[in-house]
C-alpha cells in the first residue's frame, strides 16, 4: 500500500487489485465497500461487498466499524478514494482505496466481469 499525497498524516491509503487479490486468497477479514451509485452496482459489483453510496457516507459512518480492515472502491478509484479520505479523518484507521477502481479489477484479476 502506499500513501496518499495531503497535508496532514490522516489520509488514506491505495492498494493495488493486487493486493487485494492476496488478501481475499488469504483469507483476510476485510469490508468492501463499493461507494458507486446503484444503477452501477446493478450492473457489476464484487462479490460479498457492502454498498454504500458515496454521497450516503457521512449519514451511514455508524454501519462501519473503525476497527476492522476496509478496502474502498468505485468505478476508476476517484470517488473511492475521497471516501477513504474521509474515514481516515473520521478515525478509521485501516481503510483503503482500491487504485484504479472495479476496472482495473476486471481488466487486470477478472477478466470475465463486465465493464462499462
């Protein structure tokens, strides 16, 4: 993971479809969270996410757990990425965004996915 460029020390981290490859393998306990809008979601989401639409964030903070591991994700990772910001300022220490967003996961891990 790497960090995000900001000017303070609460922001956010990337991690690659990679990553996030290896930990799914692994077994890892982590909430994905997918901050795309419902007509997106429909249409293709990853398996046992949890769906949250970005702008729903700030009124929906008490359905996540600051404790455990999140890995945010939006379409190319733009909008997954101020929420990961968010969350960070808003004390939850493990989150991340997924570089590159459900796209890069379906043009780099999923080859089969639909893509729009």
């Amino acid at each position: 993971m790497k960090k995000s460029p900001g000017f303070d020390n609460k922001m956010a981290q990337e991690i690659s479809v990679q990553e996030l490859k290896a930990k799914l393998a692994a077994g890892d306990a982590l909430v994905l969270l997918d901050v795309r809008e419902p007509d997106e979601v429909a249409f293709v989401a990853l398996a046992g996410s949890t769906h949250i639409p970005m702008g729903e964030i700030p009124g929906r903070l008490h359905e996540l757990d600051p404790d455990k591991e999140i890995v945010v994700y939006c379409h190319h990772g733009v909008r997954s990425l101020h929420v990961a910001n968010f969350l960070a300022q808003h004390d939850f220490e493990k989150v991340a965004s997924l570089a590159g967003g459900i796209d890069a996961w379906a043009a780099e891990i999923e080859s089969s996915m639909a893509r729009y």
